[in-house]
C-alpha cells in the first residue's frame, strides 16, 4: 500500500512555515545569540528555505498542470510569489512587504491548484 502525498498542502505548509519563521525570528533575536544559533540573515539557511519553496512548488504545481487540469495560471501566480520571495533577499528594506506578497502568491498557487485537482478527478 502507497502513501499519496498531497504537494499542494506541502507547499501550503512550507510557505506558512517561511512566513512564521520570517516574523517571529525577528522577536527572538535577543535569545538566539546566547544559544549560539543564527538562523536569522542566515544566507545559507534563507536560500536554502527558497529552493525547497522553489522545488516543492514546481513539482506540486507541475504534477496537477500535467495530470489534471492544464491550467497555467497556478503556475502563473506562483511564479510572481516566487520573484517576490527571492526580491526580498536583494532588497532589505522592503523584505517584509516582498515577504507578505510572496507568501500570498505562493499560498494563492497552491490553494487554486488544489481547488482545480479536485475538480478535474481522473
């Protein structure tokens, strides 16, 4: 017996996940240093949280594009919330604003993507 996994709710998780991670951080910014972690402004750590975005969002998305709806506008919508995701690392000052329209974007994908796997069973 084969365990499916649902990509969408996947991708729902991460994006959420990002966004906790990107506004609660900031508040225990005073605690970290003393545990020795920097997990905040961490290059490697905010690139890697965008590939695995990238990399579940794309199979996800891709997966119901091709089995089951041929609609491109999720991909569409994710694509936006993703240059918005990886525009807040370039721009400091606008990161939380790119941040809230990323995590929109990506949330939005992968809802409207689920909402049309759902329609189109096979």
């Amino acid at each position: 017996m084969s365990t499916k996994i649902n990509w969408d709710a996947l991708g729902i998780a991460t994006s959420v996940a990002c966004a906790i991670h990107c506004a609660v951080l900031p508040v225990l910014i005073t605690t970290l240093p003393f545990f020795g972690i920097n997990i905040l402004h961490n290059a490697f750590f905010e690139w890697g949280m965008i590939t695995l975005a990238c990399l579940i969002g794309s199979f996800s998305l891709l997966h119901g594009y091709r089995k089951h709806h041929r609609s491109l506008m999720p991909l569409y919508i994710f694509l936006t919330g993703f240059i918005f995701l990886v525009l807040k690392q370039f721009f400091a000052s606008l990161e939380y604003y790119f941040l809230a329209v990323a995590v929109i974007g990506i949330v939005t994908a992968h809802f409207y993507n689920y909402r049309l796997c759902a329609a189109h069973k096979h």
